[in-house]
C-alpha cells in the first residue's frame, strides 16, 4: 500500500498540472465531454485507452474520472465514457478461466485435495454482489419494487458519502434489497404515498453514527423515542401531500443533516474554508481508495471489480441518464471481459495454488449471476420511454438487454435457462413496457446464444407469435425484431407456417402511424431468402405481396425502404421469377410505386432502393407484361418525370394503392391531392413525394 505522503504528492501534482493547464490525460477526459463531433470524441476514448494500458497504475483515478461522465445528463458524453470504457477494457490483460487451466496443466486443476489446500489470499467474491436466481423471483419484483422513471429527484451515489467503500457498498446492497422487494414486506420499494409525511421518510437506523451508537440531538430539536418523531419535531406536523417526490426527498435530507448536526432547519450555510476542507478530505478519501484498489489488483484481482460494483447500484438510480450510462459502461465490460470477470490470478512468477482455479471459476460464474438479475430487475422494472422518434425508444431497456446477452456468452445453459424463464415471465405481463422490455432481452439472448436457438425456440416461438398481434404498436415491431437473429432456424420449428402467416396479416392491420411494419417487412424478407421458408411455407405470394403496396407511400422513410428491400429480396430469391404468378399480377402496381419513390422520394436511400427494385423488375418480368405495362402508364411516367424540381406533380399522376382490410387509422390520402380521380390511383403526398 502506497504512503500518505505519496498520495499527497500525487494531489499535489495533480493541482500543478490543472494549473499548467492539464496534462495530456486531463485534456483527453476533457473532450468526452466538450468534444466538437462525435469524431472527435471516438478518438480522445481511443487514446484515453491507449494511456490506460501503458499506466496500469494510474488506472484506479482514471476509472473513477471517466464514471463521473457516466453520470452526464448529455447522451453524447455518455455515449463516449462508455467507448472509453470499451477501449480500456479491450487493452486490458487479466487472466481468464481457460488460460489459468492452461497454466497449470491438464487436469491439475481439479484435484482432489483442491478446496482443502487453497490459497488463503485467493480472490472471493465480494459480498456487496450475491443476486441469485435461487432467490430471484421477477413476480416478485415487479410486484413489491418501485418503478424506475424518468427521475424522481433522488441520484443513486456510490462514489461519495461517509464511511468507508466497504461500508458504502454494504448500504447500497441493503438499500437496493429493500427497494427490489428482496428482505421486506410489499411496502419495500413502493411508490410513495400521496398523504406520507416527513415521519414515514426517515427511520431509526437513518440516525445511527458509524459505530452504531445513536446521534444525540440538541434541545433546541424536539426528540421523542424514534426518528419519525424527531423529524417531525424539526417540520412540524404537515401534510405533505401536496409536494412531490423530488421535494419530499430534498426535505428528508435537510432534517436529517440538521439532527446530525444538532442545528436548526435554516442553519445550512457553510464557509468556503468549511468547503474546501471537504474538498480536500473527500481528495484524501479517494486517494486511499485509489491505493487500496491498485493494491487488490497488484495482489492478482480483477482491475475493474470496484468500477463494476460501483456500476451495479448505479443502474438502479433514478435519473434514467445514470442508469443508461451504468448499463452502456457494463455492456462493453462485458463484451471483452467477461470470462475474466472476479477471477482471481497471482502475479507473474507466482504458482497457483491448489483449488485457485475451480475459486476462480466459482466466483465468475456468481459475479455473473449477480449481473443478470440485476439486468433483470432493470428490463422489469424501468419505464423510460422517448417518442421524439417514429416510435418508442427506450435506451435503458435496450442498453441493458444488451449487456444482458453479452453477460450469457460465458454462462452454463441452466443459468442461460434461468435467463430465458425469466424473460418469458416479463413477457406475459400485462404493462406494455415490460413485454417491451422482454422482447428486447429475447433479441439479444437469441443473439448472443446462437447454438442454442434451436433449444430455446420451442418456448420462446410461441410466445413472440403471440405478441406479434399484440395491442401496442412497439410491442409488436418487438417481437419482430427478436426473432431476427433466430431467422434461419425458424422454418424448422412446427409453428412456422402460423408465424408466416401472422407477419403477412400484421400488414392489413398497420395504419400510417405504425413503424413497426419495418421490422416485420424486415423479418420477412430475411425468411424468404431461405430456401427452407420457399420450401415449407403454406402463404401464396400472389395473396400476401400486394399487402406490401400501401406502404411504399408510408409517412416514415425506413418504412419505404423496407418495402423496396423485401420486393427486391423476393425477386432475388425466386427460382423461376418469370413463371411465378404473383410476379405477373404485381409487376403493373410494383413499377408504378417502384417509378414514383425513384423519381420523387426525398430519402436518399429510400430512393435509391426504389431504383434497385425497378431494376430488379426489368430482369425479372416478363418483356410482353412489361410492354403491356409501359403502354398503359408510360405517358404518365414521362409526365411525373419533367416535373420542374421543388413543385408539386400534378395529383392526377400519382398512385397510391389503398390497403384492402385495415384496423387501424387511415389517411385520407386524396384530400392532399387536387383533382384526384376516385379508385386505384388517387391523390398522395404528406411529405413523401412534395418535390420533383
């Protein structure tokens, strides 16, 4: 352990160099935050990690400064702390499970005498991460845990408080038990009360010192037997119905700071000497910290135990910009170092010790455990949603779903087991944001679990079927999302026909406001490039294709690019295009939507892949159905094609087909359209096609 007087002269240089202007590390943490372009940010991450692996002791303060970034309201500054972690975690070498076999040679590691002989200072999980699904109950969860919203005005700080990290991480491990419902009754966790007062905030252990003895309070504070009483001897016997969450905390803490202290409610101001000497004491703090945490790593543990102990409770704070960053900054630990996550290794030039290895393997397999269901409680119990976009997204839930599927890479099939019943639970629940959240965990399960799909399918097929006709719209597009990376083994499974069947359906069934036709056009497109899908499926072509039409005018970009790249992949993938029906009957409709998005799309890539499918057509159809085609509309194509740039077409020359059977709302589409003749081809537009 280093001396204080070395952590001293570390503080001090520091302040030098901030002085001089910042060394070239300060100027690099720097730019995560103000960097110009995201360019720019990539590329102070890059070096950032560069310094990391060339200083490995430096590493404990650099963790520390690039989890302050985590905590950025900014999604940018977020986005870069955790590339900074990834390019940290990529550079970093810690052994893993199957290079400490290596080491010690085959079979050597499961000895008999192994448990009875080893180390003393081999690597033991910390206690602050003992989740396990043998305890884990999501039903329960979900039923006694408060949800996670946008914020409520309350920040989840490990980093900083009294007492020590140990002590802190010990608070934060109860705290968050409490809150997921896992020691307490079903008031653990709960939404608060509209009539709870100061007295229902505060508790007897809220006033206990750090060895447990009470804190006396001054006479000038009226105490009775507990906290609740004297707390409402400092406020006063109000209601506080009529304050939110936000303020009701904010006053918690003021009374609880004022009966530490012995003072009155407004006795508050403090000098800025009183600041700086908290400044400099929490500097000292962090610097034994720092110390202790490169000792640990010197000793052969794993470099980022703290960052990561530090992230699992910050996941669970209620600014859903801290979750998001937490759950980015563990994505990409476990993308590169999950097989070596809470394994210990003694130093180079150490044997191992008997029993060192199966320690080894026992404390990762808990440490990931612990991660997954706390990644569970996250996709259970988050509810922050964005709908600034064409439809919700929820950056928490799908960050974490991520870093979910990257925690199974190195986990047994009965965890992966775990996992997936879990998920399948939050999937029949009736709050939209958890079947949300669930699908998203079945994408990326199905994805980073690959070889298993075929195992996994038979339960979870089903229940993605049945969310594909499911009431919310996001839902849905979900649901077909999830069964993308799980595409090619799809055919095999019993059910497929009545899968094809739905997604076809689900297009009579989605009105102008619906994005989630992109991932449904999407996965049908990539089953049709099956020879499997051609071979077993049941649906005519010549019945579903003409579904796809209404959608090549749809309000949103991607879903008109969706619906040129499934028409190109249909043709692509045809044996005998010429001779198909469905190819014959949709060649009229197809070129002329095929035409109109390539000459007056104002989406780049959605115009071009209009071009691709009209291509894709003249190579396919037959010359005597497009001669017939061409004879029929070609004066209009010539017309639509010398519109003068930035007027609006004639409505005459634009066609739009009109869905057959729809449940959902529909435009009026003709009303935008001056002089539109009734029937097939009527008036369009709504931004699709304003210009020429």
């Amino acid at each position: 352990r280093r001396s204080p007087q070395k952590s001293t002269r570390r503080q001090t240089m520091s302040g030098a160099a901030a002085e001089a202007g910042g060394s070239r590390l300060d100027r690099l943490i720097k730019l995560i935050d103000t960097g110009s372009t995201p360019d720019a940010r990539r590329e102070a991450a890059k070096q950032i990690g560069e310094l990391a692996a060339s200083h490995a002791g430096q590493l404990p303060n650099l963790l520390r400064r690039i989890r302050a970034h985590l905590r950025s309201k900014k999604w940018d500054t977020r986005v870069a702390a955790s590339a900074t972690m990834s390019e940290i975690a990529s550079r970093l070498t810690h052994p893993t499970i199957a290079s400490l076999e290596a080491e010690q040679g085959e079979g050597a590691a499961r000895s008999s005498d192994a448990q009875s002989g080893a180390a003393e200072n081999a690597f033991t999980a910390s206690d602050a991460l003992d989740l396990t699904f043998e305890k884990f109950d999501v039903e329960r969860v979900l039923a006694k845990a408060g949800i996670l919203l946008s914020s409520s005005g309350v920040g989840w700080h490990l980093e900083h408080g009294p007492g020590t990290k140990a002590e802190r991480l010990a608070e934060a491990k109860a705290s968050l038990k409490r809150r997921l419902g896992m020691e307490l009754g079903p008031e653990a966790g709960a939404m608060m009360d509209e009539n709870m007062k100061m007295s229902d905030l505060v508790k007897d252990e809220d006033l206990l010192d750090d060895d447990g003895a009470r804190v006396e309070v001054k006479e000038k504070v009226a105490v009775g037997d507990s906290a609740a009483e004297a707390v409402d001897g400092l406020t006063g016997d109000v209601d506080y119905s009529h304050l939110s969450a936000r303020e009701l905390n904010k006053l918690k803490r003021k009374a609880k700071r004022a009966l530490r202290e012995g003072l009155a409610p407004g006795d508050f101001k403090r000098t800025k000497k009183d600041e700086d000497e908290a400044r400099a004491e929490r500097e000292r703090a962090e610097a034994e910290e720092d110390d202790e945490e490169q000792a640990e790593v010197a000793a052969g543990g794993w470099p980022l135990a703290r960052t990561c102990e530090a992230l699992a409770y910050m996941m669970f704070s209620e600014g859903w910009e801290e979750r998001h960053g937490a759950a980015a900054a563990l994505r990409e630990v476990l993308r590169h170092q999950a097989a070596s996550a809470a394994v210990w290794a003694p130093p180079p030039g150490v044997k191992l010790e008997p029993g060192t290895i199966e320690q080894a393997r026992e404390a990762n397999a808990r440490w990931l455990e612990d991660m997954c269901v706390r990644l569970l409680c996250i996709l259970a119990l988050d509810r922050f949603g964005d709908f600034a976009g064409d439809g919700a997204v929820a950056p928490v839930r799908e960050t974490s779903a991520q870093a979910l599927g990257a925690a199974l890479l190195p986990l047994s099939p009965e965890a992966v087991d775990a996992v997936v019943s879990c998920t399948l639970t939050l999937l029949s629940r009736p709050e939209w944001e958890v079947r949300h959240s669930a699908l998203l965990g079945l994408k990326y399960i199905l994805a980073a679990k690959s070889e298993l799909a075929l195992d996994l399918l038979p339960a979870a097929l089903p229940a993605a079927t049945k969310a594909l006709i499911d009431a919310d719209d996001d839902v849905r597009g979900a649901a077909a999302e999830s069964l993308l990376p799980a595409a090619e083994h799809l055919p095999s499974h019993p059910q497929f026909n009545e899968l094809l069947s739905s997604l076809w359906g689900l297009l009579t069934e989605l009105d102008d406001l619906s994005p989630s036709a992109v991932p449904v056009m999407k996965l049908i497109a990539k089953l049709y490039a099956l020879e499997t899908t051609r071979a077993k499926s049941s649906v005519q072509l010549a019945e579903v294709v003409p579904r796809l039409w209404p959608f090549a005018a749809h309000p949103i970009a991607s879903v008109r690019l969706a619906v040129w790249q499934t028409l190109s992949r249909l043709l692509a993938v045809e044996p005998n295009s010429t001779a198909e029906l469905w190819v014959q009957e949709a060649c009229a409709p197809a070129m002329r939507h095929a035409m109109q998005g390539a000459l007056l799309d104002e989406d780049t890539a959605s115009a071009e892949a209009a071009r691709d499918a009209w291509t894709a057509l003249l190579r396919t159809v037959p010359i005597a159905i497009i001669e017939a085609s061409f004879m029929v509309h070609g004066g209009k194509w010539f017309e639509l094609s010398t519109t003068v740039v930035a007027a609006r077409p004639e409505g005459n020359l634009i066609f739009v087909s009109q869905p057959p059977s729809v449940k959902g709302e529909i435009r009026a589409v003709a009303k935008d359209w001056p002089g539109a003749p009734p029937g097939g081809a009527r008036g369009g537009g709504e931004g699709k096609y304003p210009t020429g």
